[in-house]
C-alpha cells in the first residue's frame, strides 16, 4: 500500500500575514473572488479586493508585478493566485480547496466579513488538526519551522 507524501510544511508567517491584513482591512477582503484590482500602481492599487488566496499572493508579489495578476482565468474561474497562494502558504490540493472556497450564498445576503474571516480561522485550524498540529499554529513573533 502507498503512503501520501508529506505535505509541505505550512508557511505560518504568511499564514499570520494574510490574517492581520484582512482583519486590518476587512473592506479590502472578499471571500467570493481571488483578486479584483482597482486603482493603480501610482496609487498603490487602492481599492483592491482579495479573497485569501489573493491577498496571499498580492502580499508577496511585488507591487509593480500586480497588473493583470487577477486576470489570469484557467477557465475554471480560477487564475495565477490559487495555484500561487496554495504554494506560498503550504497547502495541499484538498487544503487549498477547503481553505479557498468562498463562503457567501448568491440566494442570500453577503455574510458579515468579520464572520467570513472567522470561516476562514476555522477551516485553518481544520488544516492544522489535519495535519496533527496545535490548531491555532504558530504566532506571529514566534519564530516557525523554517526559522
């Protein structure tokens, strides 16, 4: 019988990262689309939404590579931050997954972002308890793994 391979390890730090900017920012986040640009480089793209995924690409993407970075379509619906994001942060295919969906319902009224972040905190901890990690992870000023 095979054995899964080891996941990589989770990047904790861009983990945290990406949580202070949405919690900072929660106008800036939305769970439903991976990167919707506004603005422009002059202005620092202000404006500019992001779902996790996103923001965990924006936030380690240089500022002058960000045009046209949400544009990138597979035809799926899904552009250069899924893949980006998923490798940055450390996931899985199926922790991306989990991790990445969207949470609001088209039929209904948006959630609340701070409840979507929550969401978010929730299937984060599922990913580390999955992996047999303290499901909070690391905090930010402590230093992880790679450290």
């Amino acid at each position: 019988m095979a054995t899964e391979p080891q996941p990589p390890p989770l990047n904790e730090k861009l983990i945290a990262c990406v949580l202070q900017h949405i919690e900072s920012h929660p106008e800036e986040y939305y769970q439903n689309d991976w990167i919707r640009l506004a603005g422009s480089l002059e202005d620092e793209w202000c404006g500019t939404l992001g779902c996790f995924a996103g923001w965990a690409t924006l936030l380690t993407t240089p500022l002058d590579k960000w045009e046209g970075i949400g544009q990138h379509d597979n035809g799926w619906g899904c552009c250069y931050a899924d893949t980006t994001a998923q490798e940055r942060l450390g996931l899985t295919n199926r922790e991306a997954k989990h991790l990445f969906t969207g949470v609001d319902n088209a039929c209904l009224s948006p959630v609340d972002k701070r409840s979507s972040i929550e969401i978010i905190k929730q299937r984060l901890r599922d990913i580390r308890i999955g992996r047999g990690l303290p499901p909070e992870g690391v905090a930010p000023n402590e230093p992880d793994a790679k450290s």
